[in-house]
C-alpha cells in the first residue's frame, strides 16, 4: 500500500465503510456508469469528489478523472477521499484513468491512478477506468498492481484486437452507445457490461443494441454481470 498508507492516511484518523455495507438494490443495477443525476435506480452514478452528494437509495462511483488532475497533485486531499470513497453507497472507484489524448501530464496521470487503485484495493471496490489511447499502460499497471478488485474499461469502442489485449489481462470491458460491434461480438459474455455515461439513450436502449449485434437477449446476463462486477472480491 505504499505512498497512500504511508505518507497519507494517518491510522484511525478515517471511519471507513466496507462493502458489507452497501445496499443490497446493487442487484437491480444494469447501467455500470452514467453522468445523469440521481435517481437512477438501475445505475451506477458517476460522480467527483466535490460534487459527490448522495441521494437515499442510489449506488454511486468516485474518482478523480484524468482531466480534472490538478497539476499540483500535493494540494489532493487523500484522506477525504479515501472517507469518501468508503461511504456505503458508493460502490465502485473512479472513473479514473489515463488520457493520452486530453489529460495532463502523463506522470501525474499515473500517480493519480496509483492513488486510486490503492483505494481500490483497501476499500474492496472495483475500479471503473477512463482508457484513452493508454491500454499499453492499463494493462501495464494491472500486472504491476495484480489487484484483487475488478477493473472495467467503461465505454469501449475499440477495436477487436485492443478489446482481447485488456480481456486477456482480466479487464472487463463495458459498452455504451457507441461502440466496435466486431468487438461486441469477440467479447466473452461473462466480461460484458453496459453503460449510458453521458448520453441521452436509455440503458435499454443500449443493451437492447448490444443484443442485435449478439444475436441474442443479453438483458439478464448484463444484470447478471453487474452484480457480479460489483460483489466483493477477496
């Protein structure tokens, strides 16, 4: 645990809440990552930490996405985060990540991200990650960590080749509206999830697209999934 327990967190100075906490309506969740606002009862609402305000009955994630990095990563304060990120309903870490693309520099990405994936495994939550351009690094990092959490790469539109990359290295993908239906097709159905994020289609929508390209009704087993993605891991 490193930087985080060591330099951060000072013992007993954070009441935390672990997962045998969180409600057990995570079984109604189909939605793994949306940006609407609560309620939305078949979600998992994505939000960050300063405008993390829960509503009575809604699962929520945390994170500190790539954009938002501060350049002075001194001034993050990881003890309020680390008490945020274990309130019982919150349920899953992030969206965090890397973007190559839009964010800052790379090194603070990656201290960021370590920070979380830290958080990750003290809290029992799995990661939701913002990937951008940066699997190489992802993957990188999954097999320097070798967590026990989950990790999902929400809103994948990759291609096939890059999809069995981040499979292969146990990373569940998740698909929104827009996605690579090669990639649909070639993922296993045990490591599908499905998402609104910042769109205006429905969750129904999304997976009702997901199983045209499947040839089948994946409905329950997107359910199915989420709940497994969200079930503590040892």
């Amino acid at each position: 645990m490193s930087s985080l327990g060591r330099q951060r967190i000072r013992p007993g100075s954070v009441t935390l809440f672990f997962p045998s906490s969180i409600p057990d309506y995570m079984n109604r969740i189909t939605d793994i990552h949306t940006h609407h606002a609560a309620p939305q009862p078949e979600a998992v609402v994505c939000s960050s930490p300063e405008l993390f305000a829960p509503v009575e009955g809604q699962l929520y994630s945390i994170g500190i996405h790539p954009w938002d990095i501060p350049q002075d990563i001194s001034k993050v304060d990881w003890e309020k985060f680390l008490a945020l990120c274990s309130h019982p309903q919150v349920c899953a870490i992030g969206e965090c990540g890397i973007d190559k693309a839009k964010g800052g520099p790379l090194f603070l990405q990656m201290q960021v991200l370590k920070q979380q994936i830290e958080i990750s495994e003290r809290l029992k939550k799995p990661l939701v990650i913002h990937d951008v351009k940066a699997h190489d690094i992802i993957i990188g990092m999954k097999k320097e960590f070798r967590p026990s959490q989950k990790w999902v790469v929400h809103g994948f539109n990759g291609k096939p080749s890059v999809a069995k990359m981040l499979i292969d290295a146990g990373i569940w993908l998740s698909f929104g509206p827009r996605f690579n239906p090669d990639s649909v097709k070639s993922v296993p159905e045990m490591m599908m999830l499905a998402e609104t994020d910042d769109s205006d289609a429905t969750i129904r929508d999304v997976i009702s697209s997901l199983s045209v390209v499947r040839g089948t009704d994946i409905s329950d087993t997107i359910a199915l999934n989420a709940s497994r993605f969200l079930s503590q891991s040892d």
